[in-house]
C-alpha cells in the first residue's frame, strides 16, 4: 500500500504594507509579519515549515514581489 503523499501547505508572502512588512500565511493561518526576507524563514521555522526554502520552493507564492522585494524598509537592516 502506497503512503499518502504529506500536505504541502501554501505559503504566501503577501504585498507589501505602506511600511514594506510583508504578511505571511501558510494556508489560511496567518503566520506574522515580516520586513526582511530572514524574517519570513523564521516564521517558518516556528511553524514548523523550515524545510521550505523560501526563494527556491513552489509552495511559496510571492505576491507584489520577490524575496529580495521590501519596499520602505531602510537598506541598513543587516543579513
């Protein structure tokens, strides 16, 4: 008998806010908010999802934008 395949859930980094933070969702649970691309991997990581790799991964929607893509933040926010 063949193993159920797991569920993948879908991931999404929503626009970003007149503040450039990004909502982050994983089907219809709201994740929290990020403003930097290190922000969405810990989210992740607490949901239990840090085999996801963000940048790469299909189960990852990036709307308005990709994971380099954080408007109105300032540029001196370290990786």
């Amino acid at each position: 008998m063949a193993a159920q395949p797991t569920h993948q859930p879908h991931v999404v980094v929503h626009a970003p806010a007149l503040d450039g933070s990004r909502r982050v969702t994983a089907d219809d649970e709201n994740l929290g908010v990020a403003s930097h691309l290190d922000d969405v991997v810990e989210l992740l990581r607490l949901a239990d999802l840090d085999r996801i790799e963000v940048e790469d991964d299909d189960i990852v929607e990036w709307q308005g934008g990709g994971p380099d893509d954080w408007p109105g933040l300032s540029e001196d926010h370290e990786r």
